[in-house]
C-alpha cells in the first residue's frame, strides 16, 4: 500500500489522478489533498478519499474548509500557505507525491518530496524550468525518483532504454522526437491570431487541461517547455530534441536511435495512461482508458512546427541554450502573460512579446541556488507586469 500525496488534487490532473487511484483502493492511500482556493472541490474529495490532511494555499480557504469539516470529517488535518504545502510532501508515511500545482507555485512543495527522496510524479513542468539543474541534482543527492506525467516525456521514458542517463551516446540514442498536436490555432494565419480570445484558446481540440497550459498548447510555450523539460528529464542538449507536429496526439513522442530504429508511444490522448504508468511503475495497472480504435483514427499526420506564427518555440530554445537564468525568465514572464491574456488585458500575439522583452531586459546570470531562482522570477514578473502596464 503506497501513500500519495496529490499536490493540485482539484486540477485537471489531480481529478484524473484521483480517479485512477479510485480504481487500486488495494494499492494505494491518500495521504494528503491540497488546493489553491476551491473549498468546495477539495471538501467533496476530502468526504471521498479520507485523507489525514487537507491543505489549502489560501488562508482564509483554509478556515472555510476546517469549518466545514468539522462535522463531517472532524479527523483530517486542515493546513494552510506554503509551510503546509511543503509538509504534506515531506511526511513519512507519503511514498508518492503527484507534483499537480500549475505554475512556478508548485516548485517549493516538490522540491520539498524531492528532498525527502520521495517517488515524484512530475506535471508540474515549471518547477522544472525554472531550477533545472538544482532540481535534477536533489533529486539524485536525496534518491527521489523522478517520473514524468507530462504525456510527451511519460512517452519518451517508455521508449528510452533503461539506463539512458549514462548519455545518448553511449546508449544508442541519436534523437527525441517531441511530438505536438499544434493547438486550436494551428492552421490560423498570423492575422486572425490577432483577434482570437481566451475562450477559442482553451478550447484544445484533443485534451481536457486547465486554462494555462491550454493557452500555453496555444502559443506553442507549452511546446517550448516541454523541450527544456526534457533536456533535463533525459540529461540531453535542445539540439538533440525535434518537435513534430502530429495533430492527432496519438503518438505521444518518440525515440530514434542510431540504427534508425524510432520507438513510439501510442494511445488515447487521456492523462490517466501516463498517471497509471507512473504509479504503478515499473508495473502496469488499469488507468480506466479505451483501446485505441486505429481503424477509426486511419490515419496519422507530421508536420513541421512554425516558429514565425508560434515565436514562443524559439525563444524556449533560445532560453535553454542561453542557460542559468534565462529559462527562469522565460516561465516568468510566460506565466503573467499568460494571466494578462486570460483577464483580456492584452491581445494573444502580445504574449510572445512580453516574454522576449521581457529576457532582453534581465539580465542572464548563473542563479545555482534556490534563493537566487526564486529573486530571478520574482523580477521577472515585475518587469513583465510594467510592460502590460504600458501596453494597456
Ligand atoms: P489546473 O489549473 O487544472 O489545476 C491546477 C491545480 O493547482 C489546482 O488544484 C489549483 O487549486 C492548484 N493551484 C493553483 N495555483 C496554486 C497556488 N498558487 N498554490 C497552490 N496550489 C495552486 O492545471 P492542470 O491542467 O491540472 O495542470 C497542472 C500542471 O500539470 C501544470 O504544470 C501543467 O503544465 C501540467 N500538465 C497538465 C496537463 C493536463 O492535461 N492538464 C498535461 C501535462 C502537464
Ligand atoms: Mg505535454
């Protein structure tokens, strides 16, 4: 029986996780639910899954659930802010921590687990962008084992041979092939990307995510991410890494070693089949999701992405290859954009905008430790804020 803590359980990652730990009450234990501000999701999962503690980030949340707790569910622990975050993913009786807090937020509480060498099931990619190098590196100082939710990389890590942190070279790889559906707006000239809304960018044409990493998916940030995830997850340079566009998001992403051989990961774009992978890894469970029907799919399409319609792509390149801080700077200025764009106080073409001036203007240093990363976004965010300010 492994107990799991679900950091961002009312999300849309923390729902599926949720209900692929429904289906294993023999396997698995919730520890420990936490949300941002939503009381009543989090009550209604608390009355499901019985953890020993809720947390809410939010204080006066916080207060809301124990009130409402207390006469149903009077044994569970109700903590706030992020001392609680960090805790819950730090107790000893926790073997798993699902990292599902969106954002830069969720850094603290998984490098918490990663500390306590905890098994960490990774969505939470900005954490991993923005410390890279100090995460990967606690990560093998404490023993935790890292493993990624994200679709591509959770595709990637099937496909790799096991002992592929020796170094591409060594192991046979020559390339990863990041596959990307190309979001809702793949095929809009770069005219009409200048009128679309928040809603027409939430509206992804083959997953069910929250709103930032749907307009992320939009932009092509969310590609872009993913490349530098990557880098890291798989010890590799972003030239050993080629995004594809394949708008049926079937294949997942692959693998192609030197004899030509390319490994691909397929299945129905459901987050349940990489969650249940990572839990039950290196087993396999049942995640609740369908065969896949390759006669209705028929057929499978490649692209190459477009970095003039989509400049997020580039500058997540250029970010990763400029290294220390750029890449900090870059989900930091993503992430207000992105918010900006969400409250239509600026337009969508802006957001790529806001990020390149926004890593023109810091500049770029080593930031190896915690305290320097966490000065970098919080700079970064300021600057990004002045410049929608003067835009709007
Ligand atoms: P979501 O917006 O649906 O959920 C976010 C969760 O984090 C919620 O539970 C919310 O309460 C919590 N949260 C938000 N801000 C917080 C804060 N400041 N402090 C503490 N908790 C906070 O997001 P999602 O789509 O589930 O995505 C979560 C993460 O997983 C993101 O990093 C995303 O990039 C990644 N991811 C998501 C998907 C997907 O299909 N949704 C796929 C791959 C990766
Ligand atoms: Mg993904």
């Amino acid at each position: 029986m492994k107990g799991i803590t679900v950091l961002g359980a009312t999300g849309s990652i923390g729902v599926s996780t949720l209900d692929v730990v429904a289906r294993h009450p023999d396997l698995y234990r919730v520890v420990a639910l936490t949300a941002n501000s939503n009381v009543e999701d989090l009550f209604l999962q608390c009355l499901q899954f019985h953890p020993d503690y809720a947390v809410m980030a939010d204080e006066k949340s916080a207060q809301d659930l124990a009130n409402r707790l207390k006469s149903k569910a009077s044994y569970i622990q109700v903590l706030s802010g992020i001392d609680g975050l960090e805790e819950v993913s730090r107790l000893p009786e926790v073997d798993y921590v699902m990292a599902a807090i969106v954002g830069a937020a969720g850094l603290l509480p998984a490098l918490s687990a990663v500390r306590a060498g905890k098994r960490l099931l990774l969505a939470n990619k900005e954490a991993l962008v923005v410390s890279g190098q100090l995460f990967m590196d606690e990560a093998e100082k404490y023993g935790a084992e890292v493993l990624p939710i994200d679709s591509e990389h959770n595709a990637i890590f099937q496909c790799m041979p096991p002992d592929y942190a020796k170094g591409f070279a060594d192991v046979g790889v020559r390339s990863i092939l990041l596959t990307a559906s190309g979001g809702p707006f793949r095929e809009m000239s770069a005219e009409e990307l200048l009128q679309v809304t928040p809603e027409q960018a939430c509206a992804h044409p083959n997953w069910s995510m929250g709103q930032k990493i749907s307009v992320d998916s939009a932009t092509m940030m969310n590609k872009g991410l993913e490349v530098i995830e990557a880098c890291w997850l798989f010890h590799t340079q972003p030239d050993k890494i080629k995004v594809v566009l394949h708008p049926q998001s079937v294949i997942h992403s692959m693998v192609e070693y030197t004899d030509g051989s390319v490994l691909a990961q397929m299945g129905n774009p459901d987050m349940r089949t990489p969650i249940a992978h990572a839990l039950a890894w290196p087993k396999r469970i049942e995640s609740g999701v369908s065969s896949l029907n390759l006669f209705e799919i028929a057929r499978l399409d490649f692209e190459a992405p477009d970095c003039q319609r989509f400049p997020c792509l580039s500058l997540a390149y250029q970010a990763i290859e400029q290294g220390g801080s750029a890449p900090a700077i870059l989900n930091a200025a993503n992430e207000i954009a992105v918010a900006a764009f969400l409250d239509k106080r600026i337009g969508f073409t802006a957001i790529p905008k806001i990020v390149e001036s926004t890593l023109a203007m810091i500049p770029v240093v080593g930031a190896q430790n915690l305290s320097e990363l966490l000065e970098v976004d919080a700079e970064a965010r300021y600057v990004a804020e002045q410049q929608i300010s003067a835009l709007v």
